[in-house]
C-alpha cells in the first residue's frame, strides 16, 4: 500500500470519526484500521495523527508495541504460537519449528501464497492449556509438533473447498 487511494484515505477518517467523542481513541482506531487493511501502513498513521491530533511517533510506538497491530500485511491464516514460560516448557519450541519447517517460513514472515503468517507470541493467557497456538482466534490446546501437519491441512483444505 504505497499510496493510499481516495477511498482508502476516507475510509480511515471515518474511522477516526467514530471514535472523536472518546477519551483514548487510539488503540480502538488502529485495531480498525488493522482489520480493515490486515496491517496499520504508514499512510495510515499519518492520517491517523492528522485527525486525532496524536503524534505520528506516538502512533507508531503504540503499533510496533502491541504484537496485534503488524505493519506489513499478514497472511490470510495467523498462526500465533505461544512461547511464554509455560507453552516454552511444555514444548512450544518444538512447535512453532515444526511449523516454521513445514511452511518454509521464520516466525514473523509470511508464506509467498500469502496464506500463512507465523507469529511467536509471548503469552496468549492460556497456560493451563500449554503448549497453545492460535489460528486466528482459534485456540489449539496442548499442542504437539505432530499434530502440526493436520493444522495446516485444516486451512488447505478451508481454503481449497472456498475456491
């Protein structure tokens, strides 16, 4: 997104509009804009900092600091794998490299189809059900490297049926 379109830009200012009347509208605008567009580009901040009043920099911190907002454009599937202190003990190092072996990709890259995007995340709350990954939202408890491949096959095939 090199260049916002016409359409582009006011979309994002509406967004910030929906949000004028409230305190800390921040967080709330950028997780709009993020699941509108699957990541927050830099046009888009400067727009957001243009009608909020809010520093570019400021914006900025708040994206590359909360590991929801990304700022290139994620695959269609995220896959987030856990690695806090008790999915890293119960195995989630074995996990996310079977992942990363069968999708060909490092954590924080994304498949060349764009399917796939895979994540290393700190703690996803769910350590009584450790090691967990997450697919978009969907939480996959007590996770084995060979449990890995159905994983993947699961969205294949999504995928596969939706085309």
């Amino acid at each position: 997104m090199a260049a916002l379109s016409k359409a582009a830009e006011q979309q994002i200012v509406e967004i910030c509009d929906r949000y004028r009347d409230t305190a800390t509208p921040l967080i709330m605008i950028l997780s709009d804009i993020q699941n509108e567009y699957g990541y927050v580009p830099p046009e888009a901040q400067a727009i957001v900092s243009r009608e909020t009043g809010i520093s570019v920099a400021k914006i900025y911190g708040v994206v590359t600091f909360y590991s929801f907002f990304s700022l290139v454009p994620n695959g269609k599937y995220v896959i987030g794998c856990c690695l806090g202190t008790a999915c890293y003990v119960k195995g989630a190092q074995a996990v996310i490299d079977k992942f990363s072996e069968l999708l060909g990709i490092d954590p924080g890259q994304t498949t060349p189809d764009g399917m796939f995007t895979l994540d290393a995340l700190r703690c996803i709350g769910a350590c009584g059900i450790a090691p967990a990954v997450s697919v978009n939202g969907k939480v996959y408890p007590k996770l084995t490297p060979d449990k890995v491949p159905e994983i993947i096959e699961e969205y294949r095939t999504k995928e596969a049926k939706s085309a």
